[in-house]
C-alpha cells in the first residue's frame, strides 16, 4: 500500500520501525545504520507488504536509469537482512520467490504521524553514518578542526571532489558524539536536486514532521534551544540557498554548531575555512625504498585499499617506486587512489601505472555502495563541471592546455582567445579556485597555478568537444613565444647571466607549446619562432638534446626567419650539437653561420659569446693556435664594448688556449683572477651554454700550477674549482670541471681522489646524456687501472674511450690517452706497437703546432726506445722533451724527463752528469714533497749520490 499522506507515518514490524520519509530504521527505539541502496529497498518492499515485486521493478525503482546486473540486487538483500537480523529472522522479513523476485512477509503496524515537538525529534535523528574502518592520513586534520568547530561554532571543509572531505566529516562528528550527547545529525544534500527543499530536508533529518507550507519558522524554533552539532554534507550545488540559512541557524541557536563539507566556502559571517588538501605523497627522486615509499599516507592508502581485496598482498622493493609515481600523478586525491588501487587485482601494480595515462581511468568503477558521484573520477568531475556557470566552464576549459604550473597572465591570455575579457577572466579564475577546481602551486618568485592531473583530463576532453582546443592552442604557444622572447631580450649577451632560470617550472609548458607547433595542426611558423625565443631557455637549463630538436625544426621547416632568429637558432644548434654529438663539421658550420649574422647585425654581446663558442669547439677538436686566434679576435670586440667584464672573460679564454698550447706562465697570469669570485661580475656564458667560463679558467690555472711546479696550489685550486662548479647547478660545467681537476690528483699520485672524482664523471655524464665526456671518464679510468698495474683492464678502458672520442671528433683528450696507451703497450713488452701509438699521437699535434702535453709525449717516446735498447735515440727525444718543457715553463714535465735522462745517463756511466741535472730541479720545489714524483725524484738523487 502506498501512504499518501504528507507526514512521515513510522512502520512497525516486530523489533523494528521504519521512518520512510527521514530514511530511519530503528531497533528497540536505537537508530540502525543501513546503506542506501538497501534502505531504498527495504522502504519499496515494505511499502508493498505482502507483494511479490519483480526483481526488474525493484531495479528500476531503486538504481533509476543506471544499468546494474542482478548480483548488485542480491548483494544489497544480503546486507538488508543482516541488518534485520541472524540469517533465519533476516529471511523471514524479506523472502525471495523464485522465478519472480521479493515479498516483504511481516505483519506491518502504521503509526499516526505526529505534529512537530522537540522532545520526540531527539530520537528520530537522522543516524551518522558509520565512519571508516581505518582513515589515513587524517588524523592531524581531524583534531584541528574538532578544535575549530569547539572555539568558533561552524566549519567548513573545502577541498576538490573525492579528496575525502566527507569521510574527515564523519570522523570529526564520530569524535563529538558522546560531547553533544547524541544529538549529532547528518545531513547529506548530495542527492537533492530541488534547492527550496533545503530547510524540509533539514527538519526531516532532525526527526521534525513538518505540518506548514514553509517549514523554516518550525525549523529554527525547534533548534533555538538545543545543543547539538548538525553535519551538512555536499553542499556545493546548493551553497547559494544553504549560505544564508546557515548563517541564520548558527546566529540564532547559540548552542547549536554546525560542520559543512563543500567544494568551495559558504563566505558568511561566523564561518571558518578548512582547506583539505591531498594526502602527502613520496617525493619524485631516485633511490626511494619501500620504506621511504610507505612512510607517505597517499602510498599507505594505495597498499591498504589493494590488500582490502588481495588478502595476500605485499608491497615489493621492485614495485614501490611505480607505487610513489602513481600516487603523485593522481595528485594525493583519496578517491582517485582508491579507485587505481581497486584495478591492481586485475592489470597489476605496473599495469596499473601504464594505464593512468588513458582516458578510461577516468571511468573506473569504485566501491558499488559508494554514492553515484564517486562511483568513478569522471562522475566525480563532472558534479563539479556541471555546477559551473558558462564563463567558468569555458575558462577551466581553456587551463586545460597548461601542464603543470601557470601564471595568471598566461591564464588570462588563453582566456582571451575564448572571448573572455580579462576582468571577467580574472574573476573567473578566483571563482574556480575557491570552488577546488584550480590549485595553488608554491613558487618562490610569484604565486602559480595548476589543475590536478584527473581535472586536467577531464576537462581536456571538454576541450576537445567544444571545437575549441586548436584556437586555445595557438593562444597558449603565442603567450609563451612573446613570454620568452621579452627574456632573451633582456638576458642577451652578457646582460642578464641566468636570466631563464627562476622560470624553469614553464619547462612543460614550453614543451606542449612547441609539440603542438609542430604538428599537424600547429603552425610552423609560431613553432620556428617561440624555438628562437626557447633556444636559450633550454641551453640554460642544460636540456641540450631538446634543444637540438627543436631548433634543427625550425631551421628546417621555416620558410624564412629574420637574420636575429638564424643567428639565434644556428648558435643554439651548434652548442647542442656539439656536447650532445661531438664535434662535427656542422657544429663550425653554425657557430660560422651565426657569427657573420651577428657581425651584420653589428651585435657586438652576440659576437664575443660566438667567439666564446667557436673556441670551445676548436679546443675540443685540438686546434689550440686556432683557439687562441679566436681569443685574439674577441680581444678586438671586447676593445669595442670598453667593459671590464667584456676584458676579463677574453683573458679566460687566452689563458685556456696558452694552457693548452704549452704556454703555462701566460695561462697563469691570464686565469689567476678566476680565483677572486665576484657574484656582481657577469660571466659570459653560463645564461646561454651552460658552460661557465670562469670555471674552464680555474681548471686551466689548476692544471697550470701543477706543470710550472706548485703542486699544493694546484691541488687547493682543483678542489675549489669542482666546490665552485658544484654552486653552479650547471651539468656542462661541473662535467669540465671534473674532466680536468682529475689529472691534477693523477699527477701527484693522489689515485683515492681520483677514483673518486673518476667514478663521479662517469655516473653524472651518463645521467646527462653527455657522451663525449663519459667516453672521457672511461678513458681516465684506463690511466688509473694502469698506475694501479691492472695494464690489461687499462688498455682495454683506454681503447673503448678512444674509439668513442675519434667518432665525435672530441680530440682534446686523444693524445693524452694515446700517450697513457703507448706507456700500457709497453708494460706489456709490445714496443712495436706502444712506439707507432706514440708516434701516431705526437704526428696528430704537428697538424696544429705545440700542445701542453708534448713534452711528456717525447718523454714517454723515450723511454719506449730505452726499453727497446736505443738509447741514443732516446736521448735525442729526451733533449728535445726537456728543451720544450723549459719553453713552455712546464717543471712538472721537466722534472719527470730529468728524470729519465738521468737513468739513461746513470746507465751510461754518467752519474755526475744526472746529479748535475736533478740536484737543481728538485731545489726549486718548496711544495708538493710528498707527491709521487718528487718522492720517486728524491729517491733517484739519493741512489745518484
């Protein structure tokens, strides 16, 4: 029988009385609690005592249009006659008939319905819902606002859908229940669709039967007087009509307090926000152990909810790290976790990860007595989207381009391109904020932006759907064009050294923009552009292979670019190419195309930091006189520009290129003020190629003591250069420095740090993708394993390096490790063989004139044609190699061939001849006495005398 009558009539059967209209069931006069979907079953059947009601029919009346299968059905009938009872009592209540569906058999009593009074409604409130077995993450969160709730009355939880605002709730009022005596009342207006039914659906969750048209007077007076606490839940789509009344029940009834779950604040008096925010998840950074994994809620939460439904579930060290990853790209979102935790039983931890990133996550089911709104991600978003009014829907359609942060003037930008002025926009994106569809990301600089990834997802498909998304494309590509051109602008030259950056976090930004520039439904011609403008960008921030991507694009797809862009693009491509590939001819080509753009254009800034670029090249191919005329012509333009930072970074590079042509005390005088750090100073080009100048003059002063004979001052300059190197956060430059403040602790036999420094070069260029200077490492470890005595596993590391530095053209370093190679060939009594790798080697400088090495080269030379009983010849080299060393002002090179002309000389008879020309050397050291060779040259005067 249907009760037509407007109040809510109880119905009795046996223990139990059903309130159909609150949606109450009591046994023995105690509230029971009951999920929703049984409840609306049991009120249906009771409703139609003593029928038989179709098992479609009851479907229909209690999912509506969802389309269920029967086992849901009978789940729920389970739980209901748990509910009512062991097994046997629950089945008497209600009874399956086969074939057809369920009957509701006990004898039924209605009772009157009553007018409303206070002292009744105190037990027809509305029961609590039970709260979690077990919340995560929360309990920090559930004190502060249990202690907001006791100083200031009401309380608002925002936060976005399904980051467990209401499970917080329910905790919260669980914990106030036995202050408030009970009288604790749930109210939740999720499913509520009519907004003048609000203060009807609060009286009937007090237990209130409303007689009157407008219940709100009978409302109010029956809650003047009482002390409880009322739960408003899912407040949202209803907050405009639900703000005011609720800022009336707070003010009016002063014992009453009042806890609201919503996505964006009620903004009346007397109301305090707490801002829920997502679970903490394991920070992105390699090396996490399962520990570190678990000591985060987000990933706790993950673990529980997989071991919920595998019982043997246990977390690997394997699979922890793809634990933290899909935890941070679910954004800490508790019902996102839960619903990808509930798809591991099918897919796998792994599987699971992969599938994140396709739209059908967003379509996971979760828990079936979970409401509809969280039964997946896009039914969660879509409550949200749906509430929103056109400007704010288009404007959050339109942040959905953005990856990562955002800055309110690239917001307002692509919201230009939807129509929306920048007033409207502005207050648009305050809006969405405030309702949890927009995050705050923290920036040091200036506040940022961002969406969620699952937002971003869903209203990405928004996007798409409108027709909107290439126009919002081209806006957002424009926006970051001009935004790094106003940069490079002002960072040109030696201006603004770093100037990119404080805006590294557009990275992803930059990337989208350049991607959709260059697809097919882009436009090249923005792409060749924001690559100019990006170029720099990327140099800064190291991302070199990117860097050669994107501008070997837009040279090759742009039908005309102006000489300012060539130039700007022709230079990028030669840095990248050149520490990503090595030192081919194209890499010249571009530094040459771009200095005569630069020379047109009369940029003297851009002309010196091309000269910088082209004497990088020149010394890595080994043309060092090549090297030096290029300082020499910096020297003119640094006249030109009349700056002392102009002059001294031209001193840098005469200095390298005098280290390397042999000329050690000028490379001395001209680095020595690189020790002297000036923070004021600007570098030339540590803001465009990665590659601090100051520092590749360090290496070249350290490397310059050690062979004009000050060993402790070379060790003291080495360490400071890798110190000052590591400050610089700069891969190219750190790399450098480690290159050439090895061979100072080789030189003076301190092989502990430079294995150290050896095995560090290796790992950080691998994690680099800078190849030519891990062939080089492996290279350093040959020399080490041989002074070591390992001779096979250095010949063996020595020739892997080599054949790898030959292929990129990266000849700086061949002659050194040839020299290295010849010395291990003829450990092993191949003299044939060590003596042509040597000849080959010193052939290789007479291309280009002297080289800082050549001394030891003659000396090694040497001692191979000793060991092959050609003693006159190796004299002859031995002259030669001391001759050159005095040249070069090199003492480290000429102690070590004194060294072995003395044992030539002590082998011939001539003792008196190789005291005379040790004794003198040695002399002249007043440091460095305990470094190898002055011990090795000490104990060889001792045997002389």
């Amino acid at each position: 029988m249907q009760d037509t009558n407007d109040q809510d009539s109880a119905i009795s059967f046996g223990a139990f009385r059903l309130f159909p209209r609150s949606r109450l069931l009591e046994r023995d006069g105690v509230p029971l609690h009951l999920g929703g979907r049984a409840l609306d079953i049991l009120i249906f059947l009771a409703e139609r005592a003593g029928e038989v009601v179709d098992k479609r029919e009851l479907v229909k009346r209690v999912w509506a249009d969802v389309n269920v299968d029967e086992g849901s059905l009978r789940f729920h009938i389970t739980s209901l006659r748990k509910a009512l009872g062991d097994a046997g009592e629950g089945s008497r209540y209600v009874v399956n008939v086969p074939g057809r569906g369920y009957c509701f058999t006990a004898p039924l009593l209605r009772a009157a319905p009553a007018e409303i009074r206070t002292g009744a409604a105190a037990s027809l409130l509305r029961s609590l819902p039970a709260p979690l077995a077990k919340m995560i993450g929360r309990d920090d969160a559930v004190e502060k606002i249990a202690n907001e709730l006791s100083l200031h009355r009401f309380v608002t939880i925002v936060g976005p859908g399904g980051i467990g605002k209401t499970s917080v709730a329910l905790a919260v009022a669980h914990g106030q229940h036995a202050g408030f005596e009970g009288q604790v009342c749930f109210v939740d207006f999720g499913a509520l669709t009519d907004p003048q039914l609000v203060p009807g659906t609060i009286a009937a969750a007090l237990g209130l039967t409303v007689s009157s048209g407008d219940p709100l007077p009978g409302l109010l007076q029956s809650l003047r007087s009482r002390r409880m606490l009322l739960v408003f839940d899912s407040c949202e789509h209803i907050i405009d009509e639900l703000a005011p009344l609720a800022e009336r029940i707070v003010r009016e009834a002063p014992e009453l307090h009042l806890l609201a779950t919503s996505r964006e604040s009620f903004r009346t008096e007397g109301e305090r926000v707490y801002r829920l925010f997502p679970l903490d998840c394991p920070p992105q950074r390699d090396g996490l152990s399962m520990a570190d994994v678990l000591a985060y809620p987000a990933s706790q939460l993950f673990v529980e909810r997989i071991a919920d439904s595998l019982s043997e579930f246990e977390l690997s060290e394997e699979d922890a790290p793809l634990v933290a990853d899909i935890c941070r790209r679910l954004d800490g979102i508790a019902l996102a976790i839960e619903l990808a935790a509930g798809r591991v039983n099918a897919y796998g931890i792994a599987g699971t990860a992969s599938l994140l990133d396709s739209r059908f996550s967003l379509l996971w089911r979760g828990r079936r007595t979970a409401i509809p709104r969280h039964q997946t991600l896009s039914a969660a978003l879509s409550w949200s989207y749906d509430l929103l009014p056109a400007a704010e829907s288009a404007t959050l359609r339109g942040l959905s381009v953005f990856v990562g942060p955002f800055t309110l003037e690239a917001a307002l930008a692509v919201a230009a391109s939807q129509g929306i002025d920048e007033a409207e926009a502005v207050e648009t994106i305050s809006n969405l904020l405030s309702k949890s569809l927009i995050a705050t990301s923290p920036a040091e600089r200036r506040l940022r932006y961002r969406l969620l990834d699952t937002t971003r997802a869903f209203v990405g498909d928004k996007l798409v759907e409108s027709g909107e998304s290439a126009r919002v494309a081209r806006a957002h590509a424009e926006y970051f064009r001009d935004f790094l051109h106003d940069i490079s602008v002002k960072s040109t030259g030696m201006q603004s050294a770093g100037g990119f950056l404080p805006y590294a976090d557009h990275l992803p930004n930059v990337r989208a923009a350049l991607t959709w520039s260059f697809s097919e439904s882009g436009d090249r011609t923005v792409g060749a552009d924001l690559a100019a403008s990006a170029a720099q960008f990327f140099l800064e921030l190291t991302l070199l292979t990117e860097c050669h991507s994107w501008t070997q694009q837009a040279l090759a797809s742009a039908e005309a670019l102006d000489s300012r862009k060539e130039m700007t693009l022709q230079a990028a491509l030669g840095v990248s190419v050149m520490f990503t590939q090595g030192n081919t001819e194209g890499v010249r080509s571009a530094f040459t195309r771009s200095l005569q753009l630069a020379e047109e254009l009369d940029d003297l800034h851009w002309q010196l930091w091309l000269l910088r670029g082209l004497h990088i090249y020149l010394t890595r191919v080994g043309d060092f006189h090549g090297a030096l005329g290029t300082g020499e012509q910096g020297q003119a333009v640094a006249r030109k520009l009349n700056d002392p930072t102009s002059t001294l970074n031209v001193e840098w590079m005469l200095g390298v290129a005098h280290h390397l042509i042999g000329n050690q005390d000028k490379a001395v005088q001209f680095c020595e003020s690189a020790m002297v750090d000036n923070p004021g100073s600007q570098r030339l080009n540590i803001g465009h190629l990665g590659y601090d100048d100051r520092i590749v003059a360090l290496v070249a002063l350290a490397r310059g003591l050690w062979l004009s004979g000050r060993p402790d001052r070379a060790i003291e300059a080495a360490r400071y250069t890798v110190k000052e190197a590591e400050q610089l956060e700069q891969p190219l430059t750190l790399g450098i420095s480690l290159i050439w403040t090895i061979y100072v602790f080789l030189w003076v036999g301190d092989w502990t740090s430079a294995e150290s420094l050896i095995e560090r070069l290796i790992d950080h260029a691998a994690r680099h993708f800078l190849g030519p200077y891990h062939a080089v490492g492996i290279g350093q470890k040959g020399e080490l394993l041989l002074r070591r005595g390992d001779i096979a596993g250095g010949i063996e590391h020595l020739r892997r390096s080599q054949a790898t530095l030959y292929a990129t053209r990266h000849r700086i370093m061949t002659t050194v490790f040839a020299t290295a190679l010849a010395e291990g060939l003829a450990a092993q009594n191949q003299v044939d063989e060590a003596l042509r790798t040597i000849d080959e080697a010193i052939a290789q400088i007479g291309d280009h004139g002297e080289s800082f090495d050549m001394p030891e080269m003659l000396r090694v030379k040497a001692d191979i044609l000793v060991q092959s009983a050609r003693a006159t010849e190796a004299e002859a080299c031995l002259q030669q190699s001391l001759a050159l060393s005095r040249r070069q002002c090199a003492r480290g090179w000429e102690l070590r061939g004194a060294m072995s002309l003395a044992r030539v000389w002590l082998q011939a008879g001539r003792k008196g001849d190789a005291q005379a020309l040790l004794a003198p050397l040695l002399a002249h050291y007043q440091e460095g006495l305990s470094s190898r060779d002055l011990v090795a040259a000490r104990a060889l005067l001792s045997a002389l005398n």
